[in-house]
C-alpha cells in the first residue's frame, strides 16, 4: 500500500507538519521538531520559516479514518 504524508491533526503545535514527517518516516517528533529548529537557525530563520509555511500549505491534514500507528487507511 502507498504510504501518504499528512499534517497531524492531534500531535500538532503549530499545524502538525514536523509531528506529520515524524509518522511518515517512523522517528519520534521531537527529534524532527529539534532538527527543524537547528537547521532554521542555521540557515538564518527565513528559509526554515518559509519552508514551514509552505509544506503546511502544499501537505493535507490527515483524514479522519487515517490511523497514524498503522500507517494505513482503516
């Protein structure tokens, strides 16, 4: 089965995109959300900033029925 990336819709602190790349490749959130800090900050915030924003336009939320354990539609 194709595996989708989608947005969080219960893990989320700002629109769930790290806590949505976290389900996708299977690594814990906070580890992503501390990776995205660093590299925003490296990168002097405005392209971490802008690369957020874009990725939590362009990524859908997950649907209802999805189930973020399983990675698969129920």
């Amino acid at each position: 089965m194709e595996r989708k990336i989608y947005r969080s819709t219960t893990d989320k602190k700002l629109s769930g995109v790290c806590a949505g790349i976290a389900n996708y490749v299977n690594a814990d959130v906070t580890i992503v959300r501390l990776l995205w800090a660093v590299i925003t900050f490296m990168t002097g915030c405005i392209t971490g900033v802008i690369l957020y924003v874009i990725c939590a336009l362009i990524i859908p939320e997950e649907p209802e029925y999805y189930d973020a354990d399983y990675k698969e539609k129920l």
